[in-house]
C-alpha cells in the first residue's frame, strides 16, 4: 500500500471543494469496500478525505416516496419500518448483503459504488484485467467465466456488477442526487452505471469531484408489494449469482403493473423491459409469468462457463414476481 494523505471534511463545501482540487482524492465513509482496494492495491489514491461528519444519514418517507441520504448505514436502512413497509425489496436486498459487520459500518452510497467481484479484477497477483490496468485485456475470455455476465458484457470486460442494493433501487426506477462545486445533477438508477462497450469503460457516471448526496425513490403500490430474490453459493457472506428484484401491482389474479430487474447478469442491474410489458394482463401462474419472461433472454450471450445463468435467471424472476404478486 502507498502512502496517502488523510483529511476530514467538516462540511459539504469543504468536501467538494477538496475534491476539486484534487483529483486523486477519494472520499471515505464506512470503509468496507475501500480499504480492501487498497490492501488489494487496486486503488492508490493520494488523498482519503473523510466524509462522515456531512449531513447526509437521513431516511425519510413520505406520500411522494422515500429519500435515503448517501451516509445512512446499510443496516439502519434496512432496519427502518418505513422502509420494511413500503420498499421491503430495499430491506431485503440489504439484509442479503455481506455480513451483520458490514452492514453497520457500510454506507447506502458505498454500496452503489463498490467495484465488481470478478476474480481476475481482485487476484493476489495482477491478471490481465481492463478495469484493473485499461489495454491489459481480460482474463476471463479464456478462463474461468462462471460467475461472468450474459448480458451487456463486451471482449474487453465481462465483469457483473455486485450490489444487491443497486438491483432493488433499479426495479423502483430510483434516482441518484450528486453534487459538485459545478452544481447538482440527478441521474437516473438506470443511467448510473456504464457498460463496457469497446472498452472496459469507467463503472460509473460520477465523476471524480461529485459526491452521491440521497437516493429518491417513488413511491406505489408496486413498492408495497416488492421482492428480492437471491441466489447464491451459500447463505450469507456470499455474492450473487443470479438475482431478482421485482416490484408487481396485481388484482384478481391479474398482472396490472411490473418491473423487474436482475443482478448478477450484467455490469450493472439488468431491467427485463420487454418482460416488464408482456406480463401486464397475465395471471399470476408460473407457467404464464414464465412465457412472458422467456422473449427477454433471447439477447442473452453466455460465454463457455455461464450458460446455467440463462435458467437460473429464468427460475428466479419467475419465483419473485410469484412472491410479489402473491401467487406463491
């Protein structure tokens, strides 16, 4: 690990001010995700600049939807009965996060902006890896693609996005507040996150002298009634390899509005669009809400070890909007 300078921010403006000025600075909070890229030097930045002391913890509700400051900690989101109530696929995704540990001490906003999990981009010793070192290639073209994504990937990245909170946030067509010295910006969930494309392309959309200020989320009855579904390799501490988040409004059995969005596919949650129109008007029937999906993996690009993501991502937003729709 190189050396770095240490700042703490007493203020909004004192932070992004700072960030200005420095380029290589990089905000910290909680810490989980930014600590480990630097052990792993992945990351070297010259400057961590503290964040804590901002005013940015807050989750409120309210009939227009629900606000999540930035700063507030996984756990106390996911805790929240307003949250549990009207967003549980937000408290779910939460609680299928990492570990007791990290969720106390990770904030909202780190979550959204932890790097992926491919083995290529965290080995020990350094592997070819465009994310980890551009124009280095990728690894897992000829290697172990397993856990790579079958959507949106392109040769020079195959990586798939880790946040269980991301996948929740996009099937409630969330937006992200961001701030810098050259205003506020909002973006929408769908828009954050940026596929690779013809190069291994930078995660996100933030640039390096904003900071994620809240989180919007509108509120409805499709919220009210909103699942996560994660399958993974083992019970806790684990990553996803496939995931649903689905948010479904249905009467008298009838599908009347759906979204659905998946993880563990794709470099950022993956929205079956397609899907989300198809199942308007279906019963709520495994064998109905299948035939509405199944078109929507027809653009699906699995690469040598992952073709069991096409089922598993099948099976799974299935079974979720079964669960949101009250038919399971």
């Amino acid at each position: 690990m190189r050396n770095f300078g240490y700042q703490k921010a007493g203020d909004m403006d004192t932070a992004l001010a700072v960030l200005a000025e420095r380029p290589g600075a990089r905000p910290l909070a909680g810490g989980a995700e930014l600590v480990n890229l630097l052990k792993a030097r992945i990351e070297a930045p010259d400057l961590l600049l503290d964040i804590n002391a901002l005013d940015l913890d807050e989750i409120r509700s309210g009939s227009t939807g629900l606000r999540i400051g930035a700063l507030a900690r996984m756990a106390d989101v996911a805790g929240d009965p307003a949250v549990a109530l009207g967003y549980p696929v937000i408290a779910q995704a939460l609680e299928a996060s990492a570990s007791p540990q990290v969720r106390n001490a990770g904030t909202v906003a780190g979550n959204l902006m932890q790097r992926t999990r491919c083995p290529y981009f965290r080995a020990e010793t350094e592997l070819p890896c465009n994310k980890r070192r551009p124009g280095s290639g990728c690894a897992a073209a000829a290697g172990d693609d397993r856990a790579s994504a079958i959507f949106g990937w392109s040769e020079h990245c195959r990586a798939v996005h880790p946040s269980d909170l991301a996948v929740a946030l996009s099937a409630l067509d969330s937006r992200i507040h961001v701030r810098s010295l050259r205003g506020e910006r909002t973006i929408d969930i769908g828009d954050f996150y940026r596929l690779p494309a013809e190069q291994a392309a930078p995660d996100t959309d933030l640039s390096d002298d904003e900071l994620i200020t809240c989180i919007d989320v509108p509120a409805s009855p499709a919220a009210a009634t909103s699942r996560y579904l994660k399958v993974r390799e083992r019970s806790s501490y684990e990553f996803a390899l496939v995931s649903a988040a689905v948010a479904i409004a249905a009467q008298d059995g009838l599908i009347r509005t759906a979204r659905i969005a998946l993880g563990g596919v794709a470099p950022r949650p993956w929205r079956l669009r397609a899907a989300e129109q198809a199942l308007v008007g279906t019963p709520l029937s495994a064998a109905a809400v299948r035939a509405a999906i199944e078109p929507s993996f027809a653009d699906a690009r699995p690469s040598h070890g992952n073709g069991f993501k096409i089922e598993l991502a099948k099976r799974a937003a299935v079974r979720a909007v079964l669960l949101a729709g009250g038919g399971a």
